[in-house]
C-alpha cells in the first residue's frame, strides 16, 4: 500500500542531526531533576521512593529512543507553488502551506539552538490551524528559507 | 457613552464598599461624606469620558480608515477599506436609550485587529458605514463638504449636522468608466450611497424558542438537572443542588444568550453582500461583502432532525475570538430550504449543474446511497462506529464538500479560492486499516472543515488535486473590490 505521505514528485529535504542534541537536553533536564530527586529520596528515606525516580526514567528513556527517528522523520519540500512539511513516527502529519497564502514568515532561534548552530522557521497563514513550522535548519539554510519563502509568497500574493 | 460610564461607576462604587461599613456610614453622622465621595467618583469619571471623547477621532482616506484614540498611551490606526472584511454595527442596551450604535470594520488582522468606531447616532452610523462599503467596493466616492479625510468627531455632538453638506455622496456617474453600476442608478440624495438591500429570510420566534429547546445545550442541562435529582433523592443531601447550581448557572447563561442574541433573526441580501440583523438586549446589523465568507458550515443537531432544521455557520476573517459565537451565525435555525437560500447567498454558485442533489446527499446522505461523494471505506468502522458511513467528502467546480456526524449532522462547504492550507494526518491504528484523516485549515472561526479517516488513497489524491484547484481558483478569483468586475 502507498503511503499518502510519500508523494511520488517530491524529494524531502531533513533537518539538521544536532535537532537530536536540542530536543534531547531539554528533556533530560526536566526528567533528570525529578529522577535524582527520587534516587536521592530513595537512598535516604524510603525505597518507595524508587517508584518517583522510575517514572521519569522510563519517560527519559522512552524519549532518548524516540527523538532520533521523530527528527529524521521531518521533512520538508519546496515545490513551485507550495512547500510541504511532514512529521511524526507514530502520529503522521503532513501540511501543504501555498506560497500565496503566507501572510508572515518567523524565524527563532533560542540559546541553546544559537550555541548548536540551528533556527527554527515558522510560517503563518490566516489561519491559526495551519500548524507549518520547521525546527532544526542551519541558520543559513533558514535565512535562504526565509527570503525564498517570502519572495515566492510576494510573486503570488493573493487576498484572504 | 458618558451615561453608560456613570451608571457603570455607580455601581462600581456601591459594590465596592462593604455593606456593613456602608450602613454605619449612612447611619452615621458624616453621612453626607458618602454623597461628596460619590459625587467626586462620578465627575473624575465623567471627565474622563468627555476627555476619551475629545480624543477619539477617525478620518475616512481614499483607501484607509484612520482611528485616533487614547489619553495617555495614544493609538492611532490605519485599516485598508481594501482588507475590509464585514461592517457590522452594534447597539448594547444603554446605548439604545440614547439612540447611539458602534461601528466595528473587521479586516483580517487576528483578535482585536477591527476598527470600532463607537458612539455614534443611529442614521450616522448608517450613512458610514454605507460609505465604507461602497469605498471598499470600489466606488468612486467624494465629500461635498470638507476635503476628503477631514476628521470627524466620534460622537453625537461633533456629527450632528445631519443630511447637509458634511454628508458623502457617490459622484455621478464617471465620465470614463465604471459604466451601468447598479449603485448608480439610484437617485442621489442622503441615501444614496445605501445599497438596496431585499429581505430573503427572518427566523419565527416559535421555531427560534423550539430550536433552542431542543438544542444540545439543553439535553446536557436536562440530563444533568436528572442526575442532580436523582443523586439527591438517593443521598438525602440537598446540598447536591447548591454544589450544581454553577454548571447550570453556565449553561441557562448560554443558553439565554443564545435566545436574546438571535432574537428577530433577518437575513437580506444586498449588492454590498449579505445583511444580518437580530438581538434582543443588544442589536447587531452585520454586513458581510461577497467573498469574504471563508467556509460554511450546515448542522443539525440531534433533537432537530424530525423538523429538518439546520443551523448555518460561517468563518470570516476577524469574526474569530470571543465574539464568535454571536458573530458568526449566519441562520441560527431554518428549515432545509432556508439553509440552502442562505448558503446560495454566500456561495451563489457550487459549480454544478444539480447543485441540489448533491446538497441533499451531504446534508443526510451515507455510504448506502447514491451519490457523487466519495466516503470512508468500511474497515474504518472500528474507528468510527455510529458515523463512519456519513464521513467522505466531494468536490465540485467551485467547492470542496465535507460531511460527516450522524447524531449531529454535519456538512462544511469550503471555495477553492478560500482554502489556506491543507493538512493530512493519520495514527498507529489508521496506519495499520491504510486510511488518514484529511483537513482543510481555514480562518479562525466555528467552521473546521475536516474529513476522517479517507482510504490513504483517496487521502493523497484530494491533497495533490486540491493543492492544484484551489490555486488556479484563486488565479480566477473576482478582486477584492467586489464593485469593480463589472466596471472592467
């Protein structure tokens, strides 16, 4: 069976591996802090205590397997008149966003993305439910977007 | 306004002091402090009002609207009569006892992006906001009066020389162009510039009062007042009463609201596009040029089906947010005919020939019957058991159709043109039966055009071939400027 998600003119263009490295660190800090919490409780109160510190282990754990393939699963490709995005391992989702349509293109990069050299690049439609962003390009890459991206909505700028 | 802020600050000010010290005050020797402590709350807050008032401009621009507002922080803004997405003038209670109305101009800028222009006398309303609609539609217009763009005082006062020369008038016909405008052809006058509007449809207050009977609100809240009566009967605690009294507190709150909001319900159609009038408490006459009806939607809950009622539904750019539920209704109850008359108005052409037999076969139509629409294959019925015959979706000429819901029957109807973006998603279990859930992502609004669980197929076909449609239709789409395709 095709899949619906594997147009057959399309070639993906993938982020960035170091996308792994950004998801990761966040995730380990917000299950790493509970997890010593719980050992350190567990050593020195109760060993019921052991049940908070696995919690977020499983969870960490369950995540460090997980983030790899959920970035090489995103994708996204610039076709003439409209760029598409895809994600997700479990849950699969695909967005067409036309060039006409764009009404602002946003391109943010937090600390820890500047210091891995990676931008994040959103794009916005009159609609709230057009969920178009792209985490994980190099700065370049999201500036060459960006410009592309605005310059192409330009050329086909349409009304709501 | 200053009337308004008065009572308002009244009340305030009776609210906020606590009652016992307020009787000891009043029975108290400096009695007399409370009336200066009033007084001097009420003249602070009326000269503010005047102040806000004075301060409050706007200025009519060949292509934009200028508001000036603001004491302190100060606001200046600019809307495109170009963008302009509805006209819509609004009279809350008080300010129907002064005759006053406010003039709100949504373009599609996200929450809080309109233009409200608030107050103003009745007819002035009335004549802005036929100057407006005709500026937007691409209507030469000129001021006899003051030059174009003079600033107008907000208010009852500034804009009280009435039908005289500060009044907008089309210019004659245009010697060059534009010619056999049907705007032009009515005599010129303090009117003029109002386009003719007929009346296609107004809701009965019987069947509007059935309709909200019969609603889904009021099943939950009848269901909950049994639960609550029966967990009472079964406890012996009438304390169960008290502690549910907030949800159905909530629900009458809605459910009032939406009987006083849709109350003397009106549709018409204009040349300015479609004109919606109702509201019990608080009137609301919107206007709603053509093309800038971003999706409908037709739904029949589940009590409304033995009287075929449908309830029609539209996005608009800038209706979105917490207005939406007043705003955007475009027929709070009608039978099947009316539901059709009204989505003509707004869509007057699918694009096909038997626009109707398709209708139907969205509105109560499945997978057993003969129709165009091309549905869910059977294997998704573990995923959808009461539904999954009714979900598929069509396409036509014009627009895509999606339908789906059997208790509460749904059918979206979305123009090309409109479309802004398309999403496709699918889970483990759709994976596994080789299906995938399509949406059509339109302005924030009521309508969310969506439809589940497709053969994977199908899913990947309508997503190429629509991407395709709704490009070469926004090429053919009409001009923002609704006017000006006849002139041209």
């Amino acid at each position: 069976m095709t899949s619906p998600f594997e147009p057959h003119d399309v070639t993906w263009s993938r982020v960035s591996p170091r996308l792994v490295t950004a998801m990761l660190v966040p995730a380990t800090i917000s299950l790493g802090i509970p997890m010593v919490v719980g050992v350190v409780l567990a050593v020195t109160i109760s060993p019921w205590f052991w049940l908070l510190a696995g919690v977020p282990a499983v969870f960490l754990l369950w995540s460090i397997l997980l983030i790899p393939r959920q970035v090489r699963a995103i994708g996204y490709a610039e076709r003439d008149d409209d760029l598409l995005i895809r994600k997700g391992v479990m849950f699969r989702s695909m967005v067409v966003v036309p060039y006409g349509r764009m009404q602002y293109v946003d391109v943010e990069a937090g600390p820890l993305d500047r210091k891995l050299g990676l931008a994040k690049v959103q794009l916005h439609t009159a609609s709230v439910g057009t969920d178009a962003q792209i985490p994980g390009l190099p700065p370049d890459e999201a500036a060459r977007l960006r410009d592309r991206l605005a310059s192409r909505g330009e050329a086909r700028l349409a009304g709501l | 306004m200053v009337g308004a802020a008065l009572v308002i600050l009244g009340q305030q000010s009776l609210d906020d002091g606590p009652r016992g010290g307020l009787i000891t005050l009043v029975s108290g020797e400096y009695w007399w402090t409370l009336l200066v402590a009033l007084a001097a709350v009420a003249l602070v807050g009326w000269s503010y009002s005047v102040l806000a008032w004075r301060m409050t401009t706007y200025a009519i621009g060949e292509e934009t609207v200028h508001l000036r507002r603001g004491i302190l922080f100060r606001q200046q803004r600019h809307a495109r009569l170009d963008r302009l997405q509805s006209v819509d003038i609004r009279q809350p209670l008080v300010a129907r006892f002064f005759g006053l109305c406010e003039l709100t101009l949504e373009t599609a800028g996200g929450t809080d992006s309109g233009v409200a222009i608030g107050f103003l006398k009745g007819s002035d309303a009335d004549e802005l906001r036929a100057e407006l609609l005709a500026r937007a539609a691409g209507l030469k217009v000129a001021r006899t009066g003051p030059a174009a763009g003079a600033p107008t005082q907000a208010s009852p006062g500034a804009v009280a020389a009435p039908a005289g020369p500060g009044h907008a008038v089309p210019v004659g016909p245009a010697p060059e162009g534009q010619p056999g405008q049907p705007l032009e052809a009515v005599a010129p006058g303090p009117t003029s510039l109002e386009a003719p509007q007929v009346p296609v449809l107004s809701v009965p207050l019987g069947r509007l009062i059935a309709s909200v009977v019969r609603s889904g609100a009021m099943i939950t809240l009848v269901a909950w007042a049994l639960v609550v009566v029966v967990v009472m009967i079964a406890t012996g605690e009438f304390a169960v009463i008290s502690a549910s009294l907030p949800a159905v507190l909530g629900a009458g709150g809605y459910l009032f609201g939406r009987l006083t909001g849709e109350f003397d319900f009106r549709v018409a159609i204009s040349p300015d596009g479609v004109r919606l009038r109702h509201g019990m408490l608080e009137t609301r006459s919107q206007t709603i040029p053509p093309g800038r009806v971003q999706a409908v939607r037709l739904v029949q809950s589940v009590l409304w089906r033995g009287r075929d009622w449908w309830r029609v539904q539209v996005n608009v750019a800038g209706y979105g947010g917490e207005s939406e539920e007043k705003n955007s209704v475009l027929l709070p109850v009608g039978t099947r005919e009316e539901a059709l008359t009204v989505l003509s108005l707004v869509l007057p052409d699918l694009g096909v020939d038997e626009p109707r037999r398709i209708l139907d076969a969205g509105l109560d139509g499945d997978s057993r019957t003969e129709s165009v629409y091309v549905t869910a294959p059977r294997r998704t019925r573990i995923l959808d058991p009461v539904a999954w015959r009714r979900n598929g979706f069509t396409v036509t000429g014009r627009a895509l159709l999606l339908r789906r819901g059997r208790m509460v029957k749904i059918l979206d109807v979305v123009p090309h043109e409109r479309t802004q973006s398309l999403g496709l998603s699918q889970g483990p279990w759709q994976r596994r039966l080789g299906v995938a859930s399509f949406q059509v992502h339109s302005t924030e609004g009521p309508v969310h055009p969506e439809a589940p669980h497709l053969d994977a197929g199908d899913a990947a076909r309508l997503m190429a071939e629509q991407a395709t449609r709704a490009r070469s239709a926004r090429a053919a789409a009409g001009p923002e400027r609704w006017m000006e395709r006849q002139g041209e």
